[in-house]
C-alpha cells in the first residue's frame, strides 16, 4: 500500500473563471494499448494530455505495485501528462458481495487518487443480481454509496458516478436516486451517453433529468440498431447535442474518450490505435462543428 505521506490533491479553482467554458480531453488510455508508451504517443498524436487511469499492461490500476505507480507517474509528469480521474473499479461488485472488503480497496483508490494529484475518482452503484428488483437492493445502495461519498468529501475528493448496464444506476431515474438521496458535493455524475442507450434508456430524457448534476462525459457512442459502437456522433447518444448543452450551461471539465471500438466487455473495452484516432477525430470534429473550445 502506498504511504501515507502521499500529497493531498490540490483544491479545483478558480472561482471567477478567467476564461469561457471549454472541454478538456481526455482518454481511457488502455483502450490504445497496455504498452504505457505506446499510449503516451499517441496521445501527443492527437494532442490530449490526461489520462483516465483504470489499468496498465492489463492489471487494473487498484492492483499494481507501488514500484508501477511510481514509475508511471514519473513518466506522466516527464511527459506532462495528468490524470482527469482515477479509472477505479470501486462499486462494479455485486451488492451481495460483503461491502468491507470492498472499502478497504475504496482506500487504496483514494491513495492513489492522491498520489496522481487528481481530485476525481469514477465508481459505480454495484451490480444488482439477474432477477432481482433493483429497488430491493435500493437501501443497501444507498447505505454502500453514503458511506463512500463521506469518506471522500472527508479527503477532499470527488466521486464521478458512472451509468452502466446491469448496475443500480443504469437508468437515468436511478442515477438521480442515488445522487439526490445521498445529497452530497463529493458524488457527481460521469455521464455516459453509450451506456444509456444500451439500455433503451432515451438521451433527451437522460440530459434533462440530470445535467445539473454532471461533471464529467464518457466520450462513448452506441448504434442500437445494430447493437454496434461507433465513433462520437454516428450513433444514438448525441455527443455534439449534449457537450453544446453542456458548455452552454457553464460546463468547463473533461470529455473522456472510451470509445471501445474493437472490444466492448463488461470490465474493460479496447479500441486500438488506428481506430483510436477515428475516435479521436470524430470527438474534435464534433466539438468544431459547434464551435466548442477543447484543449
């Protein structure tokens, strides 16, 4: 485990923004390769410059040794990369699962976020089980999600909640059940647009009920026609409409691009570099065509 003399993250300013709203990207880098070299140039390829850690040479982030972590981080900040959240796999266990375990790892990831200097960590809502009522495991979510966003808000961190087929939260009602009930600062939303889809749930709907409450975009679009990941703005999920809205409406933060072009699994995706850059592309060109500041 990692010492306890890991730096806190620095404090998210200004307060009076010295300039518009824009999109920072952003990557999923392991959807490029497991080779952090290869993921770091192509990354200057295309000119982002954070990371969204969630695993190296294919063993997640939680799980690397802190010789991995240190040698990464050296490389990140030699080539002036930063993180834009800490990929954690926090919350994608069964809620029938013994939650102890689980927050032991819940303090490894806040360690790292620390470490990374990173304020942001993504988690989930946990998988409910195949037959089960969600709102029969409702209680237990919100116990499990309360107990987590305190222990961030106490670290000065902030829990980005991801939508995902299968989990409590995969629906955008339930999503705001979570984030309402729990009523905290540290737990905001990484909106998936890809992930709503696949499970019919409709966008404009998903957008109005809780855009007040995203900070974060997961940069991943879904064809449901033919059951197929596409590049941003050739599917259903209406990236160019929802990061427009978005900035519009004062969002200044992070579009992060996990396109799973080649592989979409239910703990991990990969895209390659050449179709990497098809993704890439099409974000930017997205974001051009709405006139939208990106860096």
């Amino acid at each position: 485990m990692l010492g306890s003399d890991i730096p806190k993250p620095p404090e998210e300013r200004p307060t009076t923004p010295a300039c518009d709203p824009m999109i920072r990207l952003s990557a999923f880098a392991d959807e490029i390769s497991p080779d952090p070299n290869e993921q770091l140039d192509c990354l200057k390829t295309h000119g982002i410059r954070f990371i969204e850690f969630r695993s190296l040479g294919g063993t997640n982030v939680l799980d690397l040794s802190p010789q991995q972590h240190q040698t990464f981080r050296d490389q990140l900040r030699a080539n002036g990369f930063g993180l834009s959240a800490l990929g954690s796999p926090i919350g994608k266990i069964p809620i029938t699962d013994p939650f102890e375990p689980h927050e032991q790892r819940f303090e490894t990831a806040m360690r790292l976020a620390e470490f990374y200097e990173t304020p942001r960590i993504r988690v989930f809502s946990f998988y409910i089980p195949a037959g089960t009522p969600p709102e029969a495991c409702r209680d237990e979510v919100l116990r499990r999600m309360t107990a987590l966003a305190r222990r961030a808000s106490e670290r000065g961190l902030m829990l980005v909640l991801e939508n995902e087929k299968g989990i409590y939260g995969d629906t955008a009602d339930r999503v705001a059940d979570v984030l309402q009930s729990v009523g905290s600062e540290a737990l905001a939303h990484a909106f998936d647009p890809a992930n709503y889809v696949e499970v019919g749930q409709e966008i404009p709907a998903a957008w109005s009920r809780l855009k007040n409450w995203v900070r974060h975009f997961h940069v991943k679009d879904y064809r449901a026609a033919d059951h197929c990941h596409v590049p941003a703005g050739e599917g259903d999920g209406r990236i160019p409409d929802l990061l427009a809205d978005a900035v519009a409406s004062g969002f200044d933060g992070f579009a992060v691009l996990e396109p799973h072009l080649i592989i979409a699994e239910k703990s991990h995706g990969f895209t390659g570099p050449q179709r990497f850059a098809d993704a890439a592309n099409a974000l930017k060109n997205a974001l051009s065509s709405r006139q939208i500041a990106y860096s």
